[in-house]
C-alpha cells in the first residue's frame, strides 16, 4: 500500500536578497525523505531579487507533483524583528513581497515561526551527518539584531548556547566591502579573493574589536545602530555610513585593485580571521564537542574557516554549501520536519547531503527536446572526449543533472577548464567570465588525490575550506596569488559523471584537477535550465557546452539562436509569474497594492523616528506624576541630548547620571550597577533612585542585561527598540522629514 506523504515548505518571512524556497516530503511510516530547494534569483535571472520566491514556490510544488497550497502540512519561516509572520518589523521597509504574503491563499495557523540563527544552524547541522555536534552561526543580522551565535545540536534537536546582538564581523565585512571598496552586494567573496594582494602594503583599517566570550565587539570602528530602517531603504538623504572614520572611498573595479584598497580588504580579511578562531575556540571550550558546524554568510569565507577549524580543538568540520541566506529555506523546511509538533509522533531519519544538487533533475529527454526544438546541432560525448577537449585548453560549460544550492558551482553547473595551463585564469576571465582578475578559481579534486596537492586531511565537497596547494607547479590555473585553493574534493558516490570527467582527465594528464567555475557570465546567476545554459553558452566565448551527455560546439548556430532564446524566456518568467500569482495569491489588485505599501511604510518612517520621542515624553510625564527619582545610565553624548530635548525629563528628580564614552561598552564579568559611579563621582545606593532611564542607544541591550544581572529589570526603561534610530538622529532628522 502506498504510503502517505506530509510536505514542510520553508520560505522566509522577510524580503531578502536570497529568497528562495524549500520543500520536504517525508512518508507517514519513516522510510523516506527527499527535499528540493532553490534560489528566486536562478528562475527570474535576477541576482538579490527581494521578491516574494513565487517561482521557487512553484517550482518545489512541481518536483513533488502538488497542485494545490492544502496539500502542504507545516510552512516554516523565520523573522527579522518581530515573530510575526504579517509586519516584519514595525520600522521595515514594505514592499510587494509583504503584499503576497496577505494574498497567499495558505491557513496561517500552519505557520511556525522560528529564529534566523536557528534557520542556519538547522540546515548546517541536519545537512552535516552528525550525531552531534557545535554549531557556529556568524552573519551580518539575524532575528532581533543576532549577529553571532553559539548552538549545540544533539540527536534532532538544536538549541542555543549563546548569542550576541550586536553588531559583529559580519556587518564589519559587509560595509568596509560596500562602503570603502564599492564592491556592493554580494560583493564580500571579492573582498576575499583581493585580500592576500594586500598583504606587502601598510595598515590601514583602524580596526581591533573587543573579543571576550561570544562577543566580537567593532563599536569603536562602526557605528551598531541602527540597523537597516526603512529611511536606509528608501531615502538616500537619510541613510547612514555606519563606519566612524572617513576612509576614502573606492571608484571602480580598477581602483579597488590600487595598493591601498587592497591593503583595506587584506586588514579587514585578518580581522575576520582573528574573529573566527576565537569564536572557534570559544565555542570549543564551551561545547567541548568533537564536531562543528558553520554556516551565516561569514561561513563563505573558506580561508577564515579553514584557520578557525586548524586552531581550535574541533575534529571535524561542516561548512553548509548555502552558508549565505540562500540556505535558509532549506534550513527552515529541514526544522519543521525535525521538530514540528505535527509531526511529533512520526518516525523519522537523517537526510544525507553527500552533494549540494538540491535542484530539479532534467532529463536527457528534456535536453534533447530543447536542442532539436532551436535545431541546435550536438553529437552524444563521453567523459574521455570532453577530458581530452579541456587538456587541449578548451574551455567547457558542463550541465548535469539538478543544479547546486548556494554560490559555488560543483560540477553540475560549472565552466571547466585545464588547471595545469597558468594561462586559463585570464582567458575564462576575459572571454567567459567578464570578471575582476583578481579573483581565483577553484579547483575539483578526486578527494583520493586530495592530499597530494592540497593540505586538507579529510574531504571538503562544498569548496568551503581554503588549503595551501602543495604543486603550484602542476595545477598554477587553480591556486591564488598567495599560493592558497578553495578546494572541491569530488567523488563517485556524491558527485556522478562529473567524477568520471576528472578521473578521466588524471587518466590523459597525470592531474587529478580541473579548474571549476560557476556557470554564468557577470552579473548573472548561475545557469538553472538547459536553455539558460544555451543562452549563456551563445553570449560568452567557451569552446564546448556539454548538456547531459550531449556537446555542442561553439558556432554561428547558437550564436543565432542566442537573442530568441533570451526574449523567450523573458517572457516566459512573466506569464510563469502572472500564472502562479493567480492560483496562489488570489485577488491581488495593484492599486490596493500601493495603498498597502504607502500607508505601511508611513507607519515605519513613523516609528523609526518618533516612537522613541513619544515612548519617552509619556513614560516623564508618568515618573513626574508619580514623583520617581529617575537614574540615567547610558552614553553622555546620548544623555546631554534627551535631557535638552525632552520636555520635563530636566526638572524630573534625577538621583544621578551614569555614563560611559560614546563608544565605550561597559564591560565586566559580573557587572553590577554598584560598581558604577555616578558622574559627579558620588557612589549610587539602591534605595536613592526609583527607576532607570537607558539613555543610550547603540548599547541599550547591553546595559539592559547588566540591569538585569543586577535584578533591577523593573525599574529600568529604554525609549528604543530594534528598529528605532536614536533620538539624536531624529532631532536631526525631524525638521527636513516630511512622512
Ligand atoms: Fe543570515
């Protein structure tokens, strides 16, 4: 008798630059699981959509053959500042994406809303294999302002250790990308890939965060407040450099390469690798487990997690393939399954995720019927042949099978070449790659040959551990200027026909390596169909496409068909788009839309400027009617400004101020509020105040918590949220905002 199947769809609550989608369908009696997940951004061929995953959705649904949104049991999402699944945050910024999400025509008491860290944590831990294991999330912003945390998973369960919300090296590395090299978004691998040309020139970044336990503290070189707002979002003239110094900014792709800039990437690189080993160790000490896991958009720096894995105690590693906010679908789906009281009483296993191909497959079949439909001309080929072809210096697209999750092509969607020709960086940079120099290419590897040429002990199948190439003479195409790879170590079992390739160039060459890059041009995602990849084929100038085991060669006839292909596709997303809105999103209107949007996001201007303003003019005017000696704690800058500008906080009866410098935390292993001094210098007995205003804003969660240490949480009050700006930006703002 067939068994019955219950679906989990993870999809995040939020508009995020890597929204996509997953699905699980597991059988009722324990003996299967099987997933799909992919990225918005391969379907719609637009990199950081921001967009509601419509197609993601579609596409899940289509894999496992469901047609209506019913047949789904649990929908897992996470949250950014609120765990809600309808406003993400009172100052978010509203779009079309929060739209759909009232249309979805999907029961929300079928929602389960967990953490953003726990999202990362879930998809690394489940995808590792572990019994066990430490978990180390780092990214730029997790749920309520997480930026670092420290998690165990044991069995099916994960939990937290510890985490840090404030604003960590992963913020750090985002803006001194953005910010001073203007490499934009998504643009921290390209930090990475500069960083080693910078080592020879001066210091330059003033930068040395506070380490102490979690806390990886950049107070003193960025500001931590706010997070993104809406006025970020949506008003250049309101947006904020978060860094305190002025450092020149960079102009251009050829700039950045400049010794200076390159010296900005290679500080901002070491810092990152300081970071990492002392959370690494940290996190050892304190979990004292044998394994870790690492996933946050940090977790793509492989150079980092390779220094971090070799100097703390952990034996194992798992870096997860989607480390970046690309996984987080995957990550939700896989914690519903685990841990959805639906499913409480069903069995359940381990997945396995020996590869990253959580794509649709497609079939030769399919292949073949997009070849002859544009009379594309192929011959059937053999891993030999297309071994030979690349010892030859050709370049090769290679499509096989479902495509790869996360930013790294491994050999399903990959532009290949000769590792053992130096030569072949620049020309798949210049003819294919329309890229920066600067960046390198990786290199798969037959993991039994793994050692020979790199130092890496174990396997690394998601090109997420960075090693010193042991023959920079044999394979030069593949190893960095600083003599390192960022290796992909290939298999029979996880990695196919693309194994046999490999092996089938050791075969002709001696050289168990070839030189893997992501199938794309500049700009572009990677290739998800075979007509994507004729498209991209017909626009660059790589010798060979292979789709499944057919080769086509570069010529006058895909060239011809490149320009219909590309149009209908472009038409083919919109109708996609317009069909599934339809079914899934019934009754949305465009000018009820706008409305929403419009009055949505008046709210959030509202809110990033003024609740705090009014929060706190009604709590004084409580404290003076209710005759409160009123302590202030908090940043003398942040102080001096509330006490001018909030009517009667001046004539309230104020016990005393405590204050630190403007960006100084205050730090100590058991703070209490007895070690703080006012500052007149006169000590502070409890009996001498009846509440506490938190003056400060980058740090009003820390001192909340040394409040809370101290059990005097009743008495304290902060004016600020997550999603407030300072009261001293809002004064500034005030007079020029109009909402
Ligand atoms: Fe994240």
């Amino acid at each position: 008798m067939a068994c019955k199947y219950r679906y989990v769809l993870g999809i995040q609550s939020f508009a995020n630059q890597d929204s996509g989608a997953c699905l699980v369908r597991f059988s009722e009696d324990g003996q299967e699981v099987d997933y799909v997940a992919i990225s918005e951004e391969r379907l719609i061929r637009r990199k950081f959509p921001y967009t509601f995953p419509v197609h993601s959705l579609a596409y899940c649904m289509e894999r496992f053959g469901l047609t209506d949104l019913s047949q789904i049991d649990v929908l897992v999402s996470d949250f950014i500042r609120r765990k809600q699944w309808f406003r993400s945050g009172p100052a978010y910024n509203t779009s079309d994406f929060d739209y759909l999400k009232i249309k979805f025509d999907f029961d929300p008491a079928k929602i389960v809303q967990i953490s953003h860290h726990m999202a990362h944590a879930a998809a690394a831990y489940y995808a590792s294999g572990y019994e066990s294991s430490a978990i180390l999330i780092v990214d730029g912003n997790g749920s309520d302002l997480e930026t670092t945390s420290f998690l165990v998973g044991e069995g099916t369960k994960i939990s937290y250790v510890d985490t840090y919300r404030g604003r960590g090296i992963g913020a750090v590395y985002s803006a001194v990308t953005n910010w001073i090299l203007g490499l934009g978004t998504g643009g921290e691998g390209k930090t990475m890939g500069l960083a080693p040309y910078g080592e020879s020139h001066d210091k330059v970044l003033e930068i040395n965060g506070v380490l102490d336990g979690i806390r990886n503290d950049f107070s003193s070189f960025m500001r931590r407040m706010p997070y993104s707002d809406i006025l970020n979002q949506i008003d250049l003239a309101h947006r904020i450099n978060p860094l305190h110094k002025d450092y020149p900014r960079a102009s251009g792709k050829e700039q950045v390469q400049e010794p200076y800039f390159a010296r900005v990437a290679f500080d901002v690189q070491a810092e990152t690798e300081r970071v990492m080993i002392h959370l690494g160790k940290e996190l050892f000490a304190r979990t004292k487990q044998p394994n870790v896991c690492v996933a946050g958009g940090v977790g793509l720096n492989s150079v980092a997690n390779k220094l971090m894995f070799d100097a703390s105690g952990f034996e194992n590693i798992f870096a997860f393939p989607a480390c970046s906010d690309a996984g987080i679908p995957f990550g939700l789906a896989l914690w519903g399954y685990y841990n959805a009281e639906q499913f409480k009483h069903l069995p359940k296993r381990r997945i396995s995720f020996g590869n990253a191909y959580t794509g649709r497959d497609y079939p030769q079949g399919e292949i073949d019927d997009v070849l002859d439909r544009n009379a594309v001309p192929s011959t059937r080929t053999t891993p030999d042949e297309v071994a030979r072809l690349l010892s030859e210096g050709k370049i090769v697209g290679w499509f096989q099978g479902g495509s790869e999750y996360g930013p790294r092509s491994l050999g399903h969607r990959s532009i290949l070449a000769d590792s053992r020709r130096a030569e072949m960086r620049d020309i798949v940079n210049e003819r294919v790659k329309h890229r920066e120099t600067y960046r390198p290419f990786a290199p798969a590897v037959l993991l039994e040959d793994c050692a020979e040429y790199f130092d890496i002990d174990g396997d690394s199948p998601f090109m997420l551990l960075v090693a010193d190439t042991k023959r920079p003479d044999l394979v030069p195409a593949v190893t960095h200027v600083d003599n390192t790879a960022r290796v992909q170590t290939v298999t029979a079992h996880n990695n196919g026909v693309f194994y046999d390739l490999v092996a089938a160039f050791k075969r002709l060459t001696g050289v168990p390596v070839l030189m893997n890059t992501s199938f794309n041009d500049a700009g572009e995602p990677i290739v998800e169909t075979p007509e994507d990849a004729l498209i991209c084929f017909s626009r660059t100038e790589m010798d060979y496409l292979v789709l499944g085991d057919r080769l086509i060669a570069a010529g006058d006839a895909v060239r011809a068909i490149g320009k219909t292909l590309f149009d209908q596709r472009a038409a083919l997303i919109v109708r996609r788009e317009a069909e599934i809105t339809a079914r899934f999103f019934p009754g949305g209107d465009k000018t009820e839309r706008d409305a929403y949007v419009e009055a949505e996001n008046r709210q959030a201007v509202w809110h990033t400027l003024y609740r705090a303003k009014y929060e706190l003019e009604r709590k004084v005017m409580e404290w003076a009617k209710e005759r409160k000696r009123v302590l202030v704690v908090g940043t003398l800058d942040h102080t001096d400004a509330l006490l001018r500008h909030i009517g009667g906080l001046a004539t309230l009866t104020l016990t005393g101020i405590v204050a630190f410098a403007e960006t100084e935390y205050p730090t100590g292993d058991a703070p209490a509020l007895e070690r703080l001094t006012r500052l007149d210098g006169a000590a502070i007995k409890a009996g001498d105040y009846d509440a506490i205003l938190v003056s400060s804003h980058e740090f009003h969660y820390e001192i909340l918590d040394l409040l809370d240490n101290a059990g005097l949480t009743d008495r304290a009050f902060s004016p600020y949220d997550n999603s407030s700006r300072s009261l001293i930006e809002a004064f500034q703002c005030l007079p020029s905002f109009k909402i």
